[in-house]
C-alpha cells in the first residue's frame, strides 16, 4: 500500500511493458516515488527480483520524465552519458554505439545526431527534450524503466509509435517497463488493473 494512495499490488515480469493508470498527477507522482525508491510504502513491499527495492544496487530502476528532466548546463551527450559512467563503467565506443542503437530506433535521422547530441537543452525542441531524456533512460539499461506516460503528449503520432515500439524492445530485452498516466491515454500497453 502507498501512503495516502489506498492499495496497489501487481507484478511486473521481465520482458513486459504495461501500463498503471492513476487517478491524479499527485498519485501518478506517488506511485512514481514509490517504484524509484524515493517514497516508502505505508504497507508492504516493493520487490526487484525478489530483493527490497532499497537494497538492489544503484541504477537499478530507471525513470522517465515527461519533459525530459535534462540539465540545463550540460548538452544532450552530456545528460545522456554522465549517469550512464556514474552507475557503472563503460568504454566510449561502446556508448556511443548504444546511443547510435537507440538513436535509431527512436526514429532520429542519422544525419542529425550529431547536432543534437551537442545541443544544450535550451536549443531543443519540446519533442527533442522528451527524446534525449527517454534516450537517456535507455542508454542506462536499468532492470526497470519507469516512464511518465505524458512523454507522449504532443508528440506526432508516427513518433509516439516508434518510441512505443523502442520500449517494447527494449522490455523485451531481459527488462520491464511501467508506464504510469493519470489521464486517458491510447497508449498500446495492457493497463494494470487497481485491486478495489
């Protein structure tokens, strides 16, 4: 049970993107402290892998914002690789082939990367800034990634699928994903069903 939230139980496999749906911005943001960690649960437990979320090892859980949630001092390659070389060590070649990957599959002409990669966040588009925080999130390849469902607001439809696809495979990978709305949405996923 969350504090001031009521009773949620529900299990979230691997390879499995699914859909929460809550009834107000101030319980989606609840629900969202509770999986990264951030906000206890008043009843209960929240398990990664069977272990208690707090003691799974740093980065384990991954979020999404819906703005993006960049830095506004540091450029897009900056606020996608810096988190990525604190929680674990990678080669530089082997990051920017990560990025070129997701880059990809987000639907990102080739031809752009490069300058949007060297953006900083006030340059960007709205779309952009949701795209480089949503690249960020998958760059880190955590067990879960948690993602606020009005990143997809106002996105061109044709993009809302690629990235929806993009977060399909990327759960289909050994991960999960738990996208959290607090409106309707269309949004492709099995909508998790709030015990009553």
């Amino acid at each position: 049970m969350f504090a001031d939230l009521g009773p949620y139980s529900f299990t979230l496999h691997e390879g499995e993107t699914r859909l929460l749906r809550v009834a107000s911005e101030a319980e989606k943001d609840a629900v969202i402290g509770v999986a990264l960690g951030k906000r206890k649960c008043a009843e209960g437990t929240v398990l990664l892998q069977g272990v208690p979320l707090d003691e799974n090892r740093a980065g384990s859980v991954g979020w999404v914002a819906a703005n993006g949630g960049l830095i506004s001092n540091l450029k897009v390659w900056e606020n996608v690789t810096l988190p990525l070389w604190y929680h674990a060590s990678h080669a530089v070649a082997e990051t920017e082939q990560m990025v070129a990957h997701w880059l990809s599959a987000l639907g990102m002409v080739e031809a752009e990367w490069v300058g949007f990669m060297e953006s900083p966040p006030d340059r960007l588009t709205s779309w952009q800034r949701k795209l480089a925080g949503l690249l960020r999130g998958l760059v880190q390849s955590p067990l879960v990634l948690v993602v606020d469902a009005a990143l997809f607001k106002g996105i061109e439809p044709g993009l809302g699928a690629r990235w929806a696809a993009a977060l399909e495979t990327y759960a289909e990978q050994g991960r999960a994903v738990l996208v959290v709305a607090d409106s309707e949405t269309e949004l492709p996923w099995k909508m998790i069903e709030r015990p009553v």
